[in-house]
C-alpha cells in the first residue's frame, strides 16, 4: 500500500511537473494569440483609412478630371470666340460684349456655387442607409472647391477686362477731342 501510495505520489508529481510546463507553453500560445489578434486589428484599421483615402483620392481625382475637361472646353469655345471676333464685323463694341459675357459667367457660376453649396449642405444633414455619404460630399466640396476657384478667375479677368475697358475708352475720348 505504501508502495503504491509512493507511486500515486510521484505521479501526481510528474503530472504536476507536466502541467506547470503546458501552463507557461499555454500562457506563452495566448500571449502570442493576442499580439496577432492585437495586429490583426490594426491591419484592419489601416486597411479601412487605405480605402478610405483610396475612395477619397479617386473621387477628387475624377473631379479634377471633370474640371479639366470643363476648362478645355471653355478655353476651345473662348478661342473660337476670339477667332470670331477678329474676322467679325469692326462695329461691335467689344467692351459691351466682354463686360456682358463676364457677367452672365460668373452670374451663372454664383447660381452654380450657391446650387452645389444647398446640395452639399442636404447632404451633410440627411444620412443615406448605403453609407455614400462620406464620398458623396467629398465629390461636392470638390466640385465646390472648382467652382469657387473658377468664379474668382473669371472674376479677376472681368476686373481686368473692365479696366482695360475704361482705360480704352478714356483713351478714345481724348483722341475724340484732340481730333
């Protein structure tokens, strides 16, 4: 019996022996566990500010592309105009004209501004489910962005063209009395 309680004795002990082994190994697999899930995670979080960025940068990118094609365009029609303009008749007032084609520019862009600053604003405050939200008004306040921009150079050409008017047309006055 006593033999045997000997054996029981130094069993327990080698069991014990083993199990404080497979604890460290056991708490060593869970600290290693919770690094890679700890990793895990913030691969995860920086995947989702890629995408994001990614989402954002495509965005801008197809609005600086939609604006460039928008300002070849004008640049196309505004060279015919020129081109229309030095054949055309020698009695049209250019200045009247400058000054009215300015006008009804940034005119139609201070509607445009004003159309795309409510939209954004609409969006801004209504959340849709789908979760475009985020992508819909960074797309506005890039269009916003180009619209301002344009707006203050045609505003700053119309500036020009008007004092170049002016100064032309003091010109021709004291010309028309010297004559």
């Amino acid at each position: 019996m006593e033999q045997e309680n000997r054996q029981l004795v130094e069993r327990n002990q080698m069991v014990e022996d083993e199990y404080r082994k497979d604890k460290s190994i056991m708490e060593n697999y869970k600290k290693q566990v919770d690094a890679l899930q700890m990793g895990k995670a913030e691969l995860i979080t920086q995947n989702q500010k890629l995408e994001f960025e990614n989402k954002y940068m495509r965005s801008k990118n197809e609005a600086y592309e939609l604006a460039h094609a928008r300002d070849m365009e004008t640049i196309h029609l505004l060279e015919d105009r020129v081109r229309e303009m030095e054949l055309g008749d020698d009695n049209i007032f250019i200045g009247e004209e400058i000054l009215d084609a300015s006008k009804g520019t940034v005119t139609s862009l201070r509607m445009k501004v004003l159309e795309l600053e409510r939209e954004l604003t609409r969006l801004r405050e209504s959340k849709p489910a789908d979760g475009n939200t985020d992508a819909d008004v960074i797309v506005l306040q890039c269009m916003l962005e180009d619209a301002n921009r344009t707006k203050n150079k045609l505003q700053k050409d119309y500036d020009r063209a008007q004092k170049k008017i002016i100064s032309l047309e003091s010109e021709l006055r004291i010309m028309m009395g010297k004559s």
